[in-house]
C-alpha cells in the first residue's frame, strides 16, 4: 500500500450516471488487475474505495458510478483537481493457470475486468467476455474491450448474463466475475468451473484495520479489502448452502 496525491488529468462521462477518471501519480504498488484505491474526498471523512480499471508506469484510470455525495463530487472534478490516494489495496485476481478464461461482468464490476483482459492478452490469451448492463443506454466499454480482440456479448435487462452464458455455451477453464452479489451468487450456480469473484463491500479504512468488512469463509473471517475483494468461488459460504 502506498500514499500519495494525484492530479486528474482527464474526467468525462461515459453514460449518464458512470465516469471514467484519468489520475497521474504513481502507481508502482498496483501489481494485479482487481486492486482498488481508497480516494479521500475533500469534506467527507471516509475515503471512498475505487476499483483500478487500468493503469501504467504513471497514470491510473478509474471508473465510477454516481450513488451519493462522494461520488458525485468526483463527478464535478476538473482536470488539475488533486487527490489523495491510498493505492494497491487488496489481492485482486491471478491469471495464472488458466489458458481459456472466461471474464463476466456486470455494470460498475465490468472496469477491473478491463485491466484483466489486458493482462490476459500480455499473456497472449484471448478472453471470452460477457458484460450486463440494466439497458443500452448504460452500456460503457464495450469499444476498449473490442480494441483488445475481445468484442464482448451484452446482455440487458432481465436478459440476465448468466442466461446469456448459457445460451452460447463458451469453452473455458476457469471465470473471473465481478459485479453485484446476486450476480456473483448466480454466476458460481450456472458455471461449475474454478472462478474467482470480486466482491464489493462498505469499507472503514481499505486496508484491514477497521474490520468492518469482514465476511465468512470456510476458512473463517476474511476482510474484503485486504483477503478480498477477489475470492475463490469454493471458499465462499453460499456455495455450501447451494449444495446442502
């Protein structure tokens, strides 16, 4: 974990309620894709805990949806604002061993997926994506992802991703989800294959002091910002359940 400031460079709207946020500054402490930031907002006191959609040696970007006052002061950020980071928080996922993955996201879970599909083609692997959105209108990314070689299927609305899954069949060896949990839960039902998910949570701190976003495991307690938010689907305690 490191602290530090950083400059917006760039901050547009990428649909009515969702924004991408170009930061310079360092970012030699993100080494996976799925790793978050924790951005402090000038007048609130909690930081507010941002999924890294992709980054380099000097600039991060970050993709946000609008839900209350933090984010919505991101929102009326210009370029030049400065911010203070806490970055390379949590596990975020691991590509290795896999050779066909499958990547499902759904809305503001689809930008970690983006950086993992970058890291994928490093690798010189190709993707199978899937992507949700509640309608067209909500649908963003779907253009970076293409320009990776990954033209992603969407599914919207009652259209539930899953469905989608199912219907095309993808040959795959293991999946990386991200998005909310009733997705995820639906997600580890439908795909018996190894898979890793990203899990969001209400955070204190970000970086396991708190323990305020602790979940239970087979394994026992874990918190979401230091053990997580990335877990294996056969750690979680509702795959139990799903089997009982």
């Amino acid at each position: 974990m490191k602290q530090g400031l950083y400059t917006c460079t760039a901050n547009r709207a990428l649909t009515h309620d969702t924004y991408e946020m170009k930061l310079a500054g360092d970012t030699s402490a993100i080494v996976r894709p799925g790793q978050f930031v924790n951005i402090r907002i000038e007048g609130l006191y909690l930081r507010r805990p941002i999924s890294v959609c992709d980054w380099d040696g000097g600039s991060l970007t970050l993709i946000y949806k609008v839900v209350g006052e933090g984010t919505a002061a991101l929102a009326r950020a210009q370029a030049g604002a400065r911010f203070d980071l806490l970055t390379g928080l949590g596990n975020g996922y691991s590509t290795e061993g896999s050779r066909e993955p499958l990547l499902v996201g759904g809305g503001v879970g689809v930008p970690p997926l983006y950086g993992l599909c970058r890291a994928f083609r490093k690798r010189g692997i190709v993707p199978k994506v899937f992507l949700g959105f509640r309608s067209a209108e909500d649908v963003f990314y779907r253009d970076e992802f293409a320009a990776l070689g990954c033209e992603p299927e969407i599914a919207l609305g009652s259209e539930f991703v899953t469905d989608r899954i199912a219907a095309k069949a993808p040959v795959y060896d293991a999946y990386f989800a991200c998005g909310p949990e009733p997705m995820l839960r639906a997600v580890w039902k439908s795909l018996r294959r190894p898979g890793q998910l990203s899990f969001e949570s209400r955070m204190g701190c970000g970086f396991g002091a708190c323990v305020g976003c602790t979940c239970r495991t087979i394994t026992g307690n874990k918190r979401i910002c230091t053990d997580g938010p990335v877990l294996t689907a056969d750690e979680l305690i509702w795959n139990r359940e799903e089997n009982a």
